[in-house]
C-alpha cells in the first residue's frame, strides 16, 4: 500500500468511532498539495478502508483549513 514497508512500520492499537479498537501501522509519508510536500506521520490499518487525514499530522500544518459544503471543496492556507 503506498510503497509503505509494513514490517518497519510501528505496529499499535487505536480507538476508532464508538471505541472500537483496531491494529494501525504508523509510518512516514509525503503529502503533496499543490506542488508543495508535507512530509508527516500516518496510520494505516488492514481494517478499515477509508483513509482519513485528521487534525494532528495533517491539517495542523496550515495556517487555515476551511470546509466548503456547498462546493464539496476544501480550502487549505499556507501561512507564507
């Protein structure tokens, strides 16, 4: 997945919704948004499906994130 070595990955338990708990791999990644990359942590797990990108480790790294319902868009500001 991602040309993530699991095997180096940091294996541990987390709590998803309704605390239930599932094994996740943390491991280093590069998100690019716009040209520009993030290098940040993530956990991946054979359990769940959907990647979600959260506040810590993600949206943290912008000055402003705003979520546009209508347009179904989501607005990230630098802050330079």
């Amino acid at each position: 997945m991602l040309g993530i070595n699991f095997k180096k990955a940091i294996q541990k338990i987390i709590c998803g919704i309704g605390d239930c708990q599932i094994t996740a791999f943390t491991a280093k990644i590069n998100i690019y948004v716009n040209n520009t990359k993030y290098v940040t942590e993530a956990d991946f797990s054979p359990q769940q499906e959907t990647l979600l990108l959260g506040r810590q480790g993600f949206f943290n790294l912008f000055k402003t994130v705003t979520f546009d319902e209508n347009e179904k868009f989501t607005y990230l500001e630098t802050g330079g």
